[in-house]
C-alpha cells in the first residue's frame, strides 16, 4: 500500500511518529541550561525592581518595563525563531541567540540610564530565549509525543532550579557588589553555554522545510490556531504563565514596599515557588505516561485554580504575612508543573513538521500573556496582595476555559 492509498492524515501520520526515534538525541543537561538562561537572566533582576527605580531615578513603573519588555521580546523573537529553524536548522539560530544574548549582557551591565538598561534587556531577552524554544522543537525532534512529554518534565524539574537561584543570586550581588554585577552573572553564565553548544550539540532537524517568508509564516500560524485543540493548549499554557508573571509583578511591591522585608527576603521566599514548580514537572514526568495527557492536564488545572482562589482569598481574610502571600504561588506553582509540560508537548505535536513554528508560538503567546499580567498587577497593586491575588484567579479561569476547548475538541 502506498501512502496515496492511506486514509486521509495517516501517510502523513507514520513519519511523524517513526522518524523521532531515528534522530540525535540532544543532551539533556544542554537541555536544561539552554531553557534556563531566559528564565534565569529574567528573575536576576526582579528583587531589585524597587531599589533600583531609586537608584536610576525613576518610577518603579519605569524599572518594572526592565521585566515587561523582557517578556515582549521574548515574545516576539520566538515566533521568528520558529520558522526559521525549521528552515535552517535548530543550532545556527541557537548560537546567534547566544552571540546576541552576550552583547546585550554586557550592554546592560554599562547601562548609564533606565532607558539604556531596558533596551538591553530586550537585546538579553531576545538572544536568551533562543534556548527556550529551540529546545522545545529539539525534544519533539527527539521523541514521540508522550516521551515528549516526559522528558520535557525532566528537563523543566531541573530547570527549575535556575529560577530558584537566580533572585537570590541578583539580590546578594546587588547588596554587596551592586547591579550591575547581576548583569555580569549572566555573561559568566552565557559564554560557556555557548561554548558548549558549539561543541556539543548535535543538529536534531531531519529534514529542513521550505524557508516561508512573511506570508508564508502568517500562514503557518493561522493554519496552527485554526485548530481548536491546538487554540485550547494555548489558552492553557498561556493563562497559566499569566498567573507566575502577575504574582512576579506584585511580588516584590507586596514584599519589598508592603510587608516591609528586604529583597533578599524575597530572593529566598521564591524558592519555595521553584520547589512547588519542581514538584509539579517531576510528578507530570513520573505520571504522565500512566495516566496520559489529558487527565494530567485536568488533575494540573484544578491545583492552579485552587491556587489562584486562595491567593484572592487570602489576603482578604487573613493578617497579611510573608507565608501567606507565598503558599498561594506555591500551589499554582505545583499545578503549573503538572499541567505545562503536557500542554507544550501536545501543543507542537499537533502539526509535527511545523514545531518550530508551534514551540515558537506558544511560547510568543505565553510571554504575551506575562507582558500583559505584568503591566496589569504592576499598574493595581498597592502592597496588600489583593489585586495580585485577583489577576491570579483571573489566570486560572482562562486556563480552565482552555482545558475545556481542548476537551471538546477531542484532545
């Protein structure tokens, strides 16, 4: 039987499930440190936000686009990234990331003004994500779809131990060195990955796609989202990362401003937000091949709403306190866990020779949606939690609304 007497979807179906296993297998440590330089060089700076607005002189409205535009250029550069490693390949586009991500370190770190500061963070940014959705793609390049899954909740439980250490790594350079040392940390931190990746990882592209051009990659994404699964993991992930931002927005007003304590109290108190995150992939990872895609998502989803009601509800009722404000992001952080891994890999398995394009998109989509939390809980927080708590709740119903379209759709 030849593929044109297959059913229609099934010649195109045998390759896409086959062809990963014959493919190299990137490392996973690689892995691990590519996807979290973004990550890690986006929180260096955030217990920061409300010392350095003195510093510079400005409004912390003004320091808090250091984050912002961060995620908005995360967000713009993945969807360029995407099509066009699957184009030319998932290592050229990794290592020009990297090269941009350097100079925008040391930009940063030379910074004289606010508005020096926040355009090399948009340079950082769109160098460090290359990493973030390039890696996606890999594992898809690599693996079946539920193997995706799991390694990719390998590789996000290791992962998260950069999110952990980078505030208190930003937090204690700036009290004993200034700054402008954090920006310093993350050239130390770059240029050996760059190195490495240079070195060390394999090509893991089978076969390149036609190059698409401008309409040609407008095309590819509203083929992508004309798809309801394909728009309901979206809404997932999407959402649900809208509910770390909003809390990193109003974190360190709540913490810094209303609570009183030091950043170097924050620093430490989000570790307990990267362990409930870790907790999350590890249990998606060891789970997620028994119970299957679907019923981890919705097991995910609601330990995330429940995290987004009592984040609401807490600081409404209850004295406010650093615990108080933490334990919410805990459990939103332990259901993002569980939940995001899964969606990511259905996500980009939904048209496999487009997962460059998907990995991008999603992603684009997901720091979209941080931009916006961002702007959102920065501009209604006044240090009480509450408006945090709120745009948290607020996240969760739109994953949930997400959960249901895929359902629906037959995901």
């Amino acid at each position: 039987m030849t593929p044109r007497d297959l059913p229609d979807g099934e010649s195109s179906l045998a390759p896409a499930q086959a062809a990963p296993a014959a493919r190299p297998k990137p490392s996973t440590l690689l892995l691990v440190a590519m996807t979290g330089l973004g990550p890690f060089t986006m929180q260096i700076l955030i217990p920061s936000l409300p010392v350095l607005a003195a510093t510079l002189a400005v409004p912390y409205a003004t320091i808090q686009l250091t984050l912002t535009l961060y995620l908005v250029g995360v967000a713009l550069a993945q969807l360029v990234y995407g099509p066009l490693s699957d184009r030319y390949g998932r290592k050229p586009l990794l290592l020009g990331g990297l090269v941009l991500y350097l100079a925008g370190s040391v930009a940063a770190a030379l910074a004289p003004t606010a508005a020096w500061l926040i355009a090399a963070r948009v340079a950082q940014a769109v160098g460090g994500c290359a990493g973030l959705v390039l890696g996606r793609a890999m594992i898809r390049d690599s693996y079946p779809r539920e193997r995706a899954a799991v390694v990719l909740g390998y590789v996000s439980t290791a992962m998260a131990v950069a999110p952990m250490l980078s505030p208190i790594i930003g937090s204690l350079l700036h009290q004993y060195l200034g700054w402008r040392a954090t920006m310093l940390a993350c050239l130390l931190f770059g240029l050996p990955l760059l190195l490495a990746v240079r070195a060390r990882l394999p090509e893991t592209l089978a076969q390149p796609a036609p190059l698409p051009g401008l309409g040609g990659m407008l095309g590819a994404y509203i083929q992508l989202l004309r798809i309801p699964v394909f728009r309901g993991y979206c809404a997932i992930t999407a959402c649900a990362t809208s509910m770390f931002f909003s809390f990193a927005a109003g974190g360190p007003m709540v913490v810094v401003q209303g609570l009183g304590h030091v950043p170097t109290t924050y620093a430490l108190a989000m570790m307990l937000v990267s362990l409930g995150w870790s907790s999350g992939t590890f249990t998606a990872a060891r789970l997620v091949s028994r119970l299957g895609t679907a019923r981890m998502l919705r097991i995910g989803s609601l330990v995330t709403t429940a995290g987004g009601l009592v984040a609401l509800g807490l600081p409404m009722l209850a004295t406010p306190s650093l615990l108080a404000f933490f334990l919410p992001m805990v459990l939103v952080a332990l259901g993002n866990g569980m939940t995001q891994p899964s969606a990511i890999a259905a996500a980009v398995s939904v048209r496999p020779m487009l997962a460059g394009t998907a990995s991008g998109l999603i992603g684009a989509l997901q720091m979209g949606a941080g931009a916006l939390a961002t702007v959102l809980a920065g501009v209604t927080e006044g240090g009480a939690g509450i408006a945090t708590g709120a745009w948290m709740l607020a996240g969760a119903l739109g994953a949930q609304l997400g959960l249901l379209l895929v359902r629906r759709a037959g995901g």
